[in-house]
C-alpha cells in the first residue's frame, strides 16, 4: 500500500486557465475513463472503500482507495495493472477490501469520463503533482459535471503542498473538498445528496490521541466543506442551520483537544470557525422566530395581535439581509481560506512538534476522551445545579458547556462500545438539555431580533406586535421545567466511559 497525501478542490471551469498559469512545470494530458464497481449492498462504500478499473495512457488499472490512513489528507491507495474490464478478484482478496466482498458479484455503479491536464510542480523543496480534471460523472441516463483540481505530494513536506494552495487560492477561487469522486458518483447513482464520512470517523482502540484527534477533524472538516457548498449552492434554512452546526462542532472538537494543542496554537483557527457560525447567527434566529412565532400567529389569528402584518414585513426584510450575509461566508472565496486553514492546521499544525506536549499526544485515545468526558459532565452538573437562580448570562454559559458535552459524547462514543445502553441514556439526556436550554435561548435572541427589526423598519405598529409575541412566560416555565429535568437524569446516570 501507497500512503498519498492530497488535496482536492472543486473549480469553476473559468477559472481553468487562471490556475494553469501559476503552475510551472513539466504538462502532460490524459484521457482517463474509470468504471468504480461495487457489490449490490454497496458494501465497500459502507466501509469506507472506493474501487475503479480506469483505461488511460499507461494502460488498464485497477485502484482501491480508503478513507483516512492516519492524518487529514492522507488515504489508503491499492493499485495494479490489469488485463480483464472487471475488477481482477485475486488482485482484491489481497487488499483490505477482500473480506469485504468476501465472494459477492461485483457490479458496475457508475463510470467518469474525464480529461486530465497533469503539471509536475517544484514548490517550497517538495514536488507536487497538480491534476486538473474535466469532464462528467455518468450513471445510467444521468450526468454530473467534474471540475476539479488535485494536488498531490510526491516528495517533500506537506507544509509546501498547502503553500502551493494558499499560492493558487489566491488567483482563483477554488473550494476546499473532501468529498471523492467516487462519493460524487455514488450520490449520482442513488438520488442523494454528496456527503462526506456521513458514518463517524473511524477511530481503533490503539489510536493515540493525537491520532483520534486527526481523524475527527478530518470528519468534521469534511461536513464543513459540503455544508457550505450545499449553502452556496441552494441556500434555505436547513443549509443554514447545517453550516452553523458543523462550525460548531468543529470548533467544540478542537476546544476538547485542546490539552494536546494548546490554546494559543488552537486560537487562530477557532476564532476563525467562531467568526463563521456568528456570521451565520442572524439567518438562523430569524429562520426560527419567523418559523416558530411568528408565522404561527400570523397563521391562527391575524388580527389577534395589532402589526403582524407589519412585524412579518420587518422580518422578511431582515431575513433577506442576513441571507446575503450568509452566503457571502460561504462563498467560496472567502470560506476557501478558512477551510484551508484548518486543514494545515490539523496535519501540519506546530502543536504536532511542541516538546511540552508530547505526552499529552502519546496518551491513549481512550483514556484521554474518559478524562475529557467526566470532566465535561461534572462542569455541567455543578452548573446547572440551580438552574433556576441562573440569569440570562449564566444559562447562556451553561447552554454552551451542554451543548459541548453532547457534541464530545457524539465523537468520542466509538471508543467506547462496551456500554450501548448507558451511552445511549447520556444521548438522550444531553440532547433533551441541549433542545431545552437552546429553546430558552431562542426566545430570548428571537425576541431582540424582532424588536431590531421593526426599529429599522421604523414601523411603530411592527414594534408594537414584536412586544406582545415576546411576552410567553408559560414558554419558559416549560422549557426551564425540560432542562432541570433533563439535568436531574445526568446526575443519575452511570458513566459509559
């Protein structure tokens, strides 16, 4: 096996020729047709496999490549020469992907048709070989266009692969992908939306810390990048919300680990993350106010409350704004380099060199995530014990380190198989004060930007209807009764760590 280390990243076709001429060096072009086959189950796509039997310039090939082999670029690559259109059977049993098929007919599930142009760059001491590909993805009637630019590290140090992209983002907008042709392909065949990892990220019982740490992110990077891609390309409120969620859990990732990081390492691509999903915040709380409040008023009665009709002008308008705002963050100019960012960060960052710390990345992934996790829980628990004496602040904090806590049961439960049911009480109770807790926070955000609204509006009737939707203390009383309920189960409940 092959460890390569890649990046993708897709491109609008007019900006082709702006990134071939930043890349000096040997050109070569290639037709590469690529047939990817698969069980009918799809049982190397659940696994985490992709395979292809492609006809180009060298011959015919068969390749098998994996999901992550240790860092956030870095895949698992099989590949031989063959001589059948199929995949070669005895050629597969002796890779990873042969117990998985374990026999069963394989299948042809979609095909690419792309032409390759190829520059072999020399760049910061390393070589890299750019691979810029057009053309489409095909299953049955069905057609995808491919535009993509990859970037692979034949020699030298990652560092310089990720120099060369910030190099090449400079002069063309290109956006940050961990999604795989053959993901694309897949989601071409079966109707769906491309995802990346949709499963969580693979993590063994003898992964380091540092090493679950890289695969997590590697995940969570990955829902990023299709998150605001989705936004950019069909924006509404679930791409919103979907953005927003998988900022936060990123950065929420990067604040669990950071014993092994460190702050100030970690602080630049954190307030990057924050600076996203804040950006983000206007969008979403209206979506919900608008959604939850207001729209049901308007729909029950609209001449219950004086300026409905008004305040739902305010909103719309306010909403439109904030959609603007939102996707200008996802565009792929501005979110490119803060996805790049983080990339490097994960697989090169300095936290992977300091001295100090390197204890901390030898400890055992398992261990390190108990300590974190009963650490989180008992922040929680001493938090909210008086949870009706908290003031609007002091939940806010209590809301964050909640949501934290779910956010880190969510990534670090695969190293913890040995106790599915008192995970699952901990999913269920963490969610429950999380929905509670967020739901107050709502009503408070909701109330706010309503009220900003009709004052930019200027429209006295529109203020006065954002007051009196504002006014629903039987709201709180419930959501408050749903969080300390939701607080007496954790302090009940036995650790699954």
């Amino acid at each position: 096996m092959d460890r390569e280390i890649e990046l993708k990243f897709l491109i609008a076709p007019e900006a082709s020729d702006a990134v071939l001429d930043r890349l000096d060096g040997r050109q070569a072009v290639r037709r590469l047709d690529a047939t990817y086959y698969d069980t009918a189950d799809h049982a190397l796509r659940r696994a985490g496999f992709g395979l292809r039997v492609r006809d180009g310039d060298g011959g015919r090939k068969q390749t098998l490549k994996s999901a992550s082999a240790g860092g956030v670029f870095a895949r698992g690559e099989w590949e031989a020469p063959v001589t059948g259109p199929g995949p070669d059977r005895d050629l597969l049993d002796q890779t990873p992907a042969g117990r998985i098929v374990n026999g069963d007919v394989l299948a042809p599930v979609f095909a690419a048709k792309v032409e390759r142009t190829l520059r072999l760059v020399e760049h910061g001491g390393a070589t890299i070989e750019a691979a810029l590909d057009r053309g489409e993805l095909q299953a049955g009637t069905d057609r995808a266009a491919v535009s993509e630019l990859e970037l692979e590290l034949k020699s030298g140090q990652p560092a310089a692969l990720f120099a060369l992209a910030r190099d090449l983002m400079a002069h063309a907008p290109l956006r940050l992908s961990l999604v795989s042709k053959a993901e694309r392909g897949y989601a071409l065949a079966l109707g769906e939306t491309p995802s990346a990892r949709r499963e969580a990220a693979v993590l063994r019982p003898d992964m380091t810390a540092a090493e679950a740490f890289q695969a997590l992110g590697n995940t969570a990077l990955g829902r990023l990048c299709v998150a605001a891609e989705d936004l950019s390309d069909l924006p509404g409120p679930e791409a919103v919300h979907n953005l927003r969620v998988a900022a936060r859990r990123l950065r929420a990732l990067i604040k669990l680990f950071r014993p092994l990081t460190g702050k100030l390492s970690a602080t630049p691509v954190a307030d990057a993350l924050k600076a996203l999903a804040d950006a983000l915040g206007p969008a979403r709380d209206l979506d919900v106010y608008i959604a939850g409040t207001w729209r049901p008023a308007a729909v029950a009665d609209p001449q219950s409350v004086e300026g409905l009709a008004a305040l739902g002008k305010a909103l719309i308008e306010a909403q439109q704004h904030a959609y603007g705002q939102a996707r200008a963050v996802a565009d792929a100019e501005r979110f490119g380099p803060v996805a790049l960012d983080v990339a490097a960060w994960l697989e090169t960052g300095d936290w992977l060199e300091d001295p100090e710390r390197a204890d901390a990345r030898r400890t055992p992934a398992r261990a390190f995530a108990a300590k974190q996790l009963k650490k989180l829980a008992k922040d929680v628990l001493e938090q909210g014990a008086d949870l009706d004496a908290l003031d609007a602040e002091a939940r806010h904090h209590l809301r964050i380190r909640g949501k934290g806590l779910r956010y880190a049961i969510d990534a670090l439960a695969p190293l913890f198989p040995d106790h599915p049911k008192r995970l699952e009480r901990w999913s269920v109770a963490t969610r429950a004060l999380q929905d509670a807790l967020g739901g107050l926070n709502d009503e408070t955000l909701g109330a706010s930007l309503a009220r900003d609204a009709a004052l930019a509006d200027g429209d006295a009737q529109a203020a006065y209807a954002a007051g009196r939707l504002s006014a629903a203390p039987e709201a709180t009383n419930r959501l408050t009764r749903e969080a300390k309920a939701a607080l007496a189960e954790m302090a009940d409940l036995k650790p699954f760590w």
